[in-house]
C-alpha cells in the first residue's frame, strides 16, 4: 500500500483528499443519526412521564375520594350509633347496608365497604355487583393492630386471600367512640383493580408500552393484563433496583428485550407509577432516518471523490510534466515557464534557486581560499608571541634587579595577560582562568590609574572549572573602568560576581561609576541587538564584540542585559550554560 500511494502524488493526494472529506460527512451523518435517535428516545421518555403525572392525576383524585368517604363513614351517627350499642340493632343495620349500597353504586371503582366491629355484633359490608355472591375476605396485612393503630392502611392482598380479595386494594381505618375517643372497629373500603388496571390501559403509552401500580414495597397493585399475574415487581423484572428519587429513568435488559422504565412516585401515597416502553418502539421509528442518511453520505461521496480525482489531476499533470523535464536535462538550465498559476511559480523559484546556487558555490570556493590565508597568518603570528614573551621576561628581570617592583609587577600582569589572550588559538577556558586574567587587568589598571578604584571578586566555588569562552569578561571590566568609575572623579567600585543559576552560570560586572542616560542607554540597547556599532564611544565596541560571540557561540538570548542609570553606575550580567570541564 505504501509502495502504491509512494509512486504517485495524485494518488496521495487523492487517497488522502476523499479520505478527508469523506470522514467529516461519515462522521456529521452518525452524528445526526445519533442525535435524531437520541431526541426520539427523550421525546418518548417525556411523553411518557407526562402520561404517569395525568394517571397521577387520576388516582391522586380517586384515593382522596375513597379517603374522604371514609372520615364521613367513621365518624356518621348510625354507625357509631351501631357499634356503641351492646347488641345489633336490625334497624340500624339496614339503614347503614342501605347508605353503603347508595356509595358503592355510586363509585364503580368501589369493589366492598366493610364495617367490622370489635366485639360479637354482625359485620355491616355490602359488595359491588361483579363482586356479589363472593366471600370477601380482607387482606391479612389489613387488619389494624389492637394498640395505637394507625390512622389510614392501604394494602393488597396476598396469595392466600380469596379470589374476591386478590382483585382488590384496600383502605383500612379505625373506629373510634366521637364521644370517648374508644376503638369500636375498623372501617375497610376495597377498590376494585380493575378499574384502575382500566385507567393505566387507557393512559395512552406509545405502542406496546404499558403501566404498572406498584405499593411502598414494589408489589404489583394494578397494571396490563400480561402482567397480571405476577404479584412482585422482581418477578418481572428479575434484579430491578428503582431510585429513592421522586421520578427518573432507567433502561432495563438487553438486546430486543431492551425496556426503558419510568417511575414516578405519587406525593401523598407510597404507590409509584412505573411505565413500560420497549427499545424496538422508538428505534422503529429511526429505520427510516437511518437508510435515509445512508442514502445521502453515499451520494454525497461519490460527488466529492468525482470532483477531488477531477481537480488533482489538473493539478499534478503539469508536475508530471514537470518531473519528466527535470529527469531528462541539466538541473544548472533554465528551466521554461509554462504558465503563471502556482506551478509556473515553481520553476519560477526553481530558476532563481540554481542561480542562487551558482553565487553561492562562487562565494564558497572564495571563501575557503581566504580561509587557507588566514591560516597562513595565524601561523606565522604564533612564531612573534615567544619573541614577545622572551623579552617581557627580560624587562621583568631587569626591574627586578634594579628593584622597581611597580614595573616588576605590571610587566608579569602584561605578560600573563598576552599569554593568555593567545592562548594558543583556543577558544574555551575554564571559569578560574577567566578571573585570573581578569585579575592581571585589573593590576595593570590599577598602577595605571592608583587609589582610583577597587575590584571585588566573588566567584562560586561550583563554577569555578567549568568551561567558558574566553575574553568575555576584560571587555566589560575595561568599559566599567574608563567609562564609568574613572568619569566621575572619585574612587570608585567595580564588583564582579560569578554564581550558578539554574542549569547556568550568571556573570555580573556592576560599577558606580558615570552610568548612562535614557536615552544613550536605549541607543546602546538597539545597537546590541541589531548587531550595528553604536556612536557611544571606542568602549560600546568591545560590548558589541562580547554580544556577538555569545550569541554566536551559545543560544541567541544569552546576549548582554544592561542596567544604567545616570550618577548612579551600570550593570552588566549575561547568563551561560555550564558546559562541564572536559565537554568544551
């Protein structure tokens, strides 16, 4: 494949260009298909809780129906009347069985009243019609307990019930004396599930979506017909965990059995409302937008690669052109232009390239030839320092005899620093040997111009061998000298200080010298860093010269920083890079 796209740049170029396109229109077409499906999902999932906050609605109205009708029947006067008595009164009996048909006609999703007394007398209960004929027995978990009951119970009915009880829901309340306060029974009001199985049918939920009536403990009080059956919630939906949450979502199973379930509990009851709405419904929805979106990143590739083969071979054949003419002639001739676009400005360049190529060879071969004259020099320029060297040591020699330790001195500085500057042609020293030429300076100075200056040395220890270009820091000390300190006409004091920094050396040359005003210090400034000599005098010459070998030799930025104010001294710092002993 490399070898392929290798021998050819219009098939690079076009392997590369569809790759480009195509990709971003793959890409934008998932994008969109994803998002579409994504918004099918939560316009169901939106949908779907609207519909669980109407049922709510719908039974939030029914309970407090159901709940109201129960304080009104706990608290009517034959009824208590009935169960104060010591013994059953026919009478009242009837007239109650009377009201209590009145109620349970009047409410279709009423299944049963029951009053049950808590001593031997008969229990008042009256059945809806579907319900007649049936033993209704209550729910066990319905039963109040004897001591501090509740004030309300809704509960459903076990496996163990009667059939008449296990299509039911029931509320139970407690009878007290409105006189004593005393229990004389418990009031049970029994809903029919049907009826409300009716109301979650008739909700509205998308295709073969369903809901479900769940109690405080997750079991099943009402729901579809297909789930009729199962009475715990776990049973249906084997490992379901619902949030403590108010209402929420979750998707439950996998593959084509994939559901997503709503729940939303109900504020003033501890039922939830759960809705059923399998994955295959919504997604059905996306087949169309999906082979539609197919359709459209086909079309549009087969346009964009059509164009892309078109426009690369109008580019690359002039190059082919090109390639065939540069493999057959002499790349030094003038190559023809053929047109004016990009390509004719290739060979345009290309022209001025070999052109540029001939000078440069020219300027090359000269150079090398002043080179080898330069080398001849600096040969014979080694042979005159031991002349010069022999008879320093003779003038050395003869102040000595004659005890003048004043020339003694300066003329042992001047040799040492000669000896040094020569150096035999090198261009690295050590940290030490900067200083100690340095210092021989400094003692020349210093019998030049007595009692007008001091020099501090303060070297770290650390820096001390490592390796540095040469004749870095005389240029700076002379320029303190002569153009600071000896300006002001007053002793004055030059420091030099060596010390590590970071990964670097730090070399600072601060006088109190004369200093410099604004304005030739911004001179001084643009000289340096255009590489020009400033008008400042015969002593900028030797900073420009120190700023061009540093930048030369170390990095661009490791050029000279000065600080000047008038009356007031200069400083003079540059930062470089610890080399080591033996790496120069």
């Amino acid at each position: 494949m490399n070898r392929w796209l290798g021998r050819s740049l219009k098939r690079k170029l076009s392997f590369i260009l569809i790759l480009a396109m195509i990709i971003p229109i793959i890409s934008l077409g998932f994008f969109s298909y994803a998002t579409a499906s994504s918004l099918s999902e939560e316009k169901a999932k939106l949908t779907g809780m609207n519909i669980l906050r109407q049922l709510d609605t719908q039974l939030q109205l029914m309970v407090k129906d159901v709940e109201s009708m129960s304080i009104f029947l706990i608290g009517d006067e034959d009824v208590q009347q009935y169960l104060r008595a010591s013994r059953g009164n026919v009478v009242l009996r009837t007239s109650i069985i009377v009201f209590l048909t009145n109620l349970v006609f009047s409410k279709n999703y009423i299944a049963n009243i029951s009053i049950i007394p808590d001593d031997s007398k008969e229990v008042i209960s009256y059945s809806a019609k579907q319900f007649a004929g049936r033993t209704f027995v209550l729910p066990e978990d319905s039963r109040l307990p004897q001591e501090a009951p509740p004030e309300k119970l809704w509960s459903i009915p076990s496996g163990e019930e009667g059939a008449a009880a296990r299509s039911t829901i029931t509320l139970t309340r407690p009878i007290r004396s409105t006189y004593t306060y005393q229990p004389l029974g418990f009031l049970a009001i029994s809903l029919n599930q049907k009826v409300i199985s009716r109301y979650l049918h008739q909700s509205g939920m998308e295709g073969d979506g369903y809901v479900l009536l769940l109690d405080g403990n997750h079991r099943i009080i009402a729901g579809q017909e297909q789930v009729s059956g199962a009475r715990e919630l776990t049973a249906l939906f084997p490992g379901i965990n619902l949030s403590e949450t108010a209402s929420g979502f979750l998707n439950y199973g996998k593959g084509s059995d994939q559901k997503t379930l709503m729940y939303y509990k109900m504020p003033n009851t501890d039922w939830t409302l759960l809705g059923v709405i399998p994955f295959a419904q919504y997604s059905s929805e996306n087949q169309y937008l999906l082979r539609l979106t197919a359709l459209v990143i086909a079309a549009a590739a087969f346009i964009i690669a059509a164009i892309l083969l078109f426009l690369i071979s109008t580019i690359t054949r002039p190059l082919h052109r090109l390639s065939v003419f540069l493999k057959q002639g002499n790349l030094e001739d003038k190559l023809p232009v053929p047109s004016t676009d990009e390509v004719g400005q290739l060979i345009i360049s290309y022209n001025r390239l070999s052109r540029r190529i001939r000078r440069l060879t020219a300027q090359v071969k000269e150079n090398e030839a002043r080179k080898k004259e330069a080398d001849l020099l600096a040969l014979q320029a080694q042979i005159n320092p031991h002349f010069l060297y022999n008879t320093l040591a003779s003038v050395h020699w003869m102040a000595l005899m004659n005890r003048d330790s004043s020339i003694a001195v300066m003329v042992d500085s001047l040799s040492s620093f000669l000896r040094f500057s020569l150096n035999q042609g090198e261009e690295f020293c050590e940290v030490q040997q900067e200083i100690a030429h340095v210092e021989s300076y400094v003692q020349i100075q210093s019998i030049r111009y007595p009692q007008q200056f001091t020099v501090d040395f303060e070297v770290d220890p650390d820096c001390r061998h490592q390796k540095m270009l040469k004749l870095l820091l005389q240029p700076l000390i002379e320029n303190a000298i002569l153009h600071g300190v000896l300006q002001t006409g007053e002793h004055g004091r030059i420091s030099i200080k060596v010390r590590a920094s970071g990964g670097g050396m730090e070399f600072t040359v601060q006088d109190n010298g004369a200093g410099m005003s604004p304005k030739v210090l911004k001179q001084l400034r643009s000289s340096l860093s255009m590489g020009r000599h400033p008008r400042s005098g015969s002593g900028s010459y030797g900073l420009r010269n120190v700023h061009s070998r540093l930048a030369m030799h170390y990095a661009e930025n490791t050029g000279l920083h000065i600080k000047s104010e008038q009356s007031r001294g200069t400083r003079i710092s540059f930062t470089i890079p610890c080399i080591g002993g033996d790496e120069a």
